[in-house]
C-alpha cells in the first residue's frame, strides 16, 4: 500500500505528535530534518509496533486451525507417545508445541496458557504443598499412578548387570540431574531412602535441561540419574536400564494439570489416554 500526502500535512501531523508527547522528534535544519535522540527511540518502538500490526494481520488471514500444546518433564518415554501420537493424527489441521522443564516451569507453562496441559511428577510427602500451589496457580491436578523411583545407569556404570540395589550402594557414584526447583528429588533423597542414602556423599556432578546430554552422560560415562520407575517396551531405544532401589515404595505421584475448570480438547484427551496406555505397558 503507498500513502500520497503533501509535505505541508506530514509537517501539521508532526507537529501534533511533538505536541503529543512533549518533546521533538526533530531537528530541522538547512539541509532538512534529522531525527532527536528521543525521536530515534520513538521511531524504534513504531518499528515494533508495526511490525507486530503486520504479524496481527496476518493472524486474521489465516485459516483457522487447532492447536494442541503440552509441557512435561524431560523423559523419552512421554515424547515417544507424542510421536506415536502424531503418526496417528498426521490427517488433523493442528499445529503442535511440546516442552520440557522443571515442575515450576511445566505449571507455569499451563497457567499462561502456553500449554493446554502439563506432565509431572513429584514426591509424594509433596503433594499436599503442591495442590496448594496448584490452587493458588488456579491449576486442577489428575494423579495418573503411583511410581518408584529408580536411577538409570549404562553399561559403563559397575551397577549395570543388576535389576536391584540398596541405597548404601549409591553412596559413591556421581549422578547427573535435571535443573534443580522445588520439587526436585534431590531435597527428599533421605527421606525416601529412610537414611540409607547419605546426602553429604550425593556428587551430583551435572545438572542439566537437556536431555540429549542426560541421555549421552548414561551411555558413554559411568555416571548415573535418579529418576521415576517408567519404562514402557514399545519405546526402548537406548542401552540404558532402570533399576529399582531395595525397600523403596511408589512414593512418586505421576500426573497431569491443567487449568481450572477448562474442558480438555480432543486432542488432550487423546494424549492422556495414549499416555495411560503407555504406563500400562511399562515394566
């Protein structure tokens, strides 16, 4: 689009915006004008302004489609359903977004919106302080089941060829965690572990949101991952087992959020029932 309009016009409608705003835009000079140190600052936020009017239209022009969004814990087993998912839906007009992050930034995820739903799980001593939280998030939670805890180890972890170990055992390996928050294993290690596992001799020497790194430090270091019992068959790709820890209950509360009062779209639905399919498998 081209605008036609005299100089006298763009002049009165300069001068209106300076009067406007209390200050000059320009500085006029022989040559013509140039613009004020405020008046480049004005002109970078009119960019910004325009630029997202251009991003507003063409929003409107397009055709509108479903979008479904889920913010979950790092874990290969809840992106592999997302895949299995995905193959099943190819024929759908919906766009997808999947995250990954701490409980914090999975339940914060969901009440902006960013997500329709979020995968979690947490101690299970934690769930009356989190259904708070949830509440004050305006956040409904939906326990899905009840899980151990395990740590995954590779083949070049000493424990490897075991199925079981005891606490006691752990006291000398190193670990590779996610990014610490709140509800982060780590901060109820020994009551989980009944005093067995010693928190002064914990090395965690990684932490990390990436789980291509997680992934990689399991196969190819010794080093080892607390983590939650799940491990569906139809999904195992990597050389990495979990293995139980001797005299350890399903303390670990495994499930979903979303936002308050909000019928679940077809799509979340779906997920949640492939995810419950998933849990039924796992070993």
């Amino acid at each position: 689009e081209a605008l036609y309009t005299s100089q006298s016009n763009v002049s009165r409608v300069i001068g209106a915006l300076e009067k406007e705003v209390g200050f000059s835009l320009f500085k006029r000079n022989s040559k013509g004008v140039v613009l004020t140190n405020q008046g480049e600052q004005i002109y970078e936020y009119a960019k910004i302004v325009l630029k997202n009017t251009e991003v507003m239209k063409k929003i409107a022009k397009k055709v509108s489609k479903n979008k479904f969004s889920v913010s979950c814990y790092p874990s290969h087993m809840i992106s592999s359903v997302f895949v299995e998912y995905y193959n099943q839906r190819t024929h759908h007009q919906v766009t997808y977004e999947f995250y990954e992050g701490t409980v914090e930034e999975i339940t914060d995820n969901v009440s902006k919106r960013i997500s329709e739903i979020g995968i979690l799980y947490f101690s299970e001593h934690q769930l009356n302080c989190f259904k708070h939280i949830m509440g004050h998030k305006h956040l409904e939670f939906h326990t899905l089941e009840l899980k151990e805890m395990c740590i995954y180890v590779g083949r070049k972890n000493r424990l490897f060829e075991k199925d079981i170990v005891h606490f006691s055992e752990l006291n000398t390996l190193s670990f590779v965690q996610p990014i610490k928050d709140f509800f982060s294993l780590e901060h109820h290690l020994d009551t989980i572990s009944t005093r067995a596992f010693v928190m002064d001799n914990y090395k965690n020497m990684v932490h990390t949101n990436s789980e291509n790194l997680l992934v990689d430090l399991l196969m190819n270091t010794d080093i080892c991952s607390f983590g939650i019992y799940y491990m569906d068959p139809n999904y195992d790709a990597y050389d990495i087992k979990p293995l139980k820890l001797e005299g350890c209950s399903k303390c670990l509360v495994l499930g979903y959020v979303h936002r308050e009062g909000q019928q679940l779209s077809e799509e979340a639905t779906e997920f949640i029932s492939m995810v419950k399919r998933s849990l039924s498998r796992s070993i």
